[in-house]
C-alpha cells in the first residue's frame, strides 16, 4: 500500500509503502504516473514535493500536488 509520494524538482517520483520499500510501478516521470498514484493513494498518504533542509519530507497537500 502506498504510504510517502516524493515528487522531485526534475519531475522524478518516488513511492514507498509502509515498510520504506519503494513501489517501481508508481514511480517515474510525474506526468506519466500522477493518475495512476493519485487513483490508488490512501487518504493517509503522504505526498511530498522533495525534502526540507533537514532532511524531512517537504510535504504538500494531496490535491496541491
């Protein structure tokens, strides 16, 4: 199940489960997989837009991102 979404500043996305284990058939250009991610993402999902400073998720709200 789909737990953190990160979207890249190159567009790239990444998606991990609950365990941190990276979910491939999720990932890759943004334009490409949002439908996809945004159809199969619990309401608890984490969507992000990269990492702060201090290395913690930029998390941006599900309809934002």
């Amino acid at each position: 199940m789909i737990k953190n979404i990160i979207r890249f500043q190159n567009d790239m996305v990444m998606v991990f489960d609950e365990e941190g284990e990276q979910i491939s058939k999720y990932q890759g250009q943004y334009q490409k997989v949002k439908q996809f991610i945004l159809e199969d993402a619990p309401l608890g999902a984490i969507f992000a837009n990269g990492f702060t400073k201090y290395g913690r998720l930029s998390e941006i709200a599900r309809g934002e991102w």
